[in-house]
C-alpha cells in the first residue's frame, strides 16, 4: 500500500511539475512575441500589411457583403442594414513612438425597418466613406495598446473622433486588436441610439494573403455609482447579436 501510494504521489509531481513547464512555455511564447522596440513593430506590420514600395504600390483590399439585423428596442419593429463595398488597408508608418496604419473605406448602405409580416420600408441610404487611422504603441512596462481615430468621414461630426482603443496581442504571424469605444447604432424608423463598441480583430499573414477575423458586439453604456453613463460596454446588458464586418480575406498580387 505504501508502495502504491508512493508511486501515485511521484506521478501527480510529475504531471504538476510538467503543467509548470507547459505554462512557461506559453509565458515564454507570449513574450518571444513581442516586437523588442517600435521600429521591429513597423517592420512587423510591414510584414503583416505590406510596405510601402513607390515602384510597385499595393494595397490589401476586402470586400465588404454584409446584412445586419438588429432590435436595440425591444417594443419597436427591428432594422435591417445592408452594406456593399469596400476596405483599403494602407501601408505601416512610424509616427514619432508610436507604429501606424490606416484603413479606407467606402460603403454603399441601406437601412430597412422591417414589419411584422416581413416588408421592408427603407428609413435611410448611404454613400459612406471614412479613413482610419489604427495607432500601435508600447508603454515603458512593455504593454501594447492601440487607438482608433478618424481622420476623415462623410459625416463631419465623425472627423477627428477616436472609435476604438484597445490592447494588443502580438502573434508569430500578425496582430490581435481588442477594444471598446462607443456608437450610433440604427433603430426602428431609421433612428440612431448611442451605444458601446467591443470588438476584437484578428490579422495575420500567409504568403501573399492577408485573412482577417472579425467579431463585433454591441452593448448598453455602463453606468458609474451615481447613474452617469461611461463610455464603456456594460457587458451584463448586450445589444443585438454578434456580427462581422472585416472577415474574409485578401491576396496582394
């Protein structure tokens, strides 16, 4: 008995010593990850999206196909938005610290408001373009976050507005965007409710092609203790469902 029990106590060290080894490995990777400073960050993303060549300048480009249904009221008729069009990714730049790059956009937009029986009356149409400029930065405890600013928008309200801001997670083959901001999200009779923005995108690199993964949701304000509404997501309280927008993927040549 006090053999076996033995050999049953060695085996669980083992197996705890092994998990030990597993998770600083992991630990390890993770860290390995990290750009060392910023100009390996702006030859990083050069990697990832492309570097500027005056001779042979290329962008990624994604379609954009998407047909969004959403009910941020739960007593009024839901929304439809269909989206056509497209999205640039431009190439890397260092601004002063900080790496960057910018996204174009132009969208062809149409917003239904849908009946019981299912008929569709349009509330608002939509030529939309926007450039965004995504900014990665390292901090002096050698964390990553980024932001999310338009530099132009067909709405002029939206000029100059950060949107998102985030971590980063550096990936042997491309980047993780995780961040929250805030948003007008379409309503019944083709109205706008504000809302918060969490969204979590996924870049990486294979070749001459460029796959991105997208999930965005949207969420109530939280409140702080005095009832004033924070621009961040009150996750207990989401709004509609999961959706994509960027997914898919784009080859360079």
């Amino acid at each position: 008995m006090k053999d076996f029990l033995r050999r049953c106590t060695t085996a669980i060290a083992e197996m705890a010593f092994a998990g030990v080894l597993a998770a600083s490995s992991q630990v390890l990777a993770s860290n390995d990850a990290l750009p060392k400073d910023i100009d390996e960050g702006v030859a990083r993303l050069e990697k990832l999206v492309g570097k500027f060549v005056p001779t042979d300048a290329r962008q990624f480009r994604i379609k954009i196909a998407s047909e969004l249904k959403n009910q941020p009221e739960a007593n009024k008729s839901p929304a439809l938005i269909v989206s056509n069009g497209e999205v640039i990714f431009g190439t890397p730049y260092r601004i002063g610290g900080a790496v960057a790059f910018d996204m174009i956009e132009s969208i062809k937009r149409t917003i239904y408001e849908l009946g019981e029986n299912g008929q569709k009356k349009i509330t608002r149409r939509q030529q939309r373009y926007m450039a965004a400029r995504w900014t990665l930065r390292v901090d002096e405890m050698g964390s990553w976050d980024f932001d999310c600013v338009f530099l132009t928008h067909s709405t002029p309200s939206m000029v100059g507005k950060p949107y998102l801001k985030g971590t980063v997670k550096w990936l042997s083959d491309g980047i993780e965007l995780v961040g929250v901001g805030t948003d007008g999200i379409y309503a019944a009779e083709g109205k706008l409710i504000r809302a918060a923005v969490y969204a979590k995108i996924k870049l990486t690199r294979e070749g001459d092609e460029l796959s991105v993964n997208d999930t965005w949701r949207n969420y109530s304000l939280e409140p702080d203790p005095d009832g004033n509404l924070l621009p961040i997501p009150d996750f207990k309280r989401p709004i509609g469902a999961t959706s994509q927008w960027l997914t898919g993927k784009a080859n360079i040549k």
